[in-house]
C-alpha cells in the first residue's frame, strides 16, 4: 500500500497595503477587477483580502495574481441595486511558492 503526501513549500508570505477604487458592480452579479500590486509574480497565491470596512450588498469572493504586479478581486453584488464600494486601503496577504511559475507537484509518494 503507497500513501501520498500533499507538497510545497513556501518561499515567502509577505502582506502589502494597496490604496483600490473600487468600480461599481451591478445588481445580481460578480465583476472582477484589477488592483496594481508592485511586486506579485504569476504563480503567487493570495492567501487573504482584507477591505477594512463594510460595504453593504458587496463583498469579495475570489481574489488571485492575473499577471505581474496585478491581483484580481471577484467582487459579489446579490442586491436588486447597484453598489459602489469606497477607495479604502486594502491589506493582501501574499504567498509566494518555492518553485518557479505555480508549477508545485500536487502530491509525493511516500
């Protein structure tokens, strides 16, 4: 009987502040929208958004790298009204793996 083990190491976890004006999003749906992010590579992994204040009807669903120095946030609006979050500072938590381009194996035999 083999047994695998879940792999990958991190290489660095670093949080960074970034000042984001959100656009509006639309009643009933999702909208992604791209944060500039100094210093994120493909292959990194946001671990965690934090908006520091509510928004009423908005809220973040996804986030992920989508190029050099770009992050995504998949914003939520299930509302019958359009919604509109304040420029705020968000705080991203960033995880960088420690090999190249996201290529981690997925699993090692043991």
């Amino acid at each position: 009987m083999s047994s695998q083990l879940l792999r990958g190491n991190l290489l660095k976890i670093y949080a960074v502040q970034v000042t984001f004006d959100p656009a509006a999003v639309a009643t009933i749906t999702t909208a992604e929208q791209d944060v500039t992010v100094t210093g994120v590579k493909v292959g990194d992994i946001v671990l965690a958004v934090n908006k520091p204040t509510l928004t009423a009807g908005v809220g973040i669903v996804n986030a992920r790298v989508k190029a050099a120095d770009t992050v995504s946030l998949q914003y939520v609006n299930p509302t019958a009204g359009s919604v509109n979050p304040a420029s705020e500072v968000y705080t991203i938590v960033l995880v960088r793996p420690e090999v190249g381009a996201g290529t981690l194996p997925s699993v090692v035999n043991v």
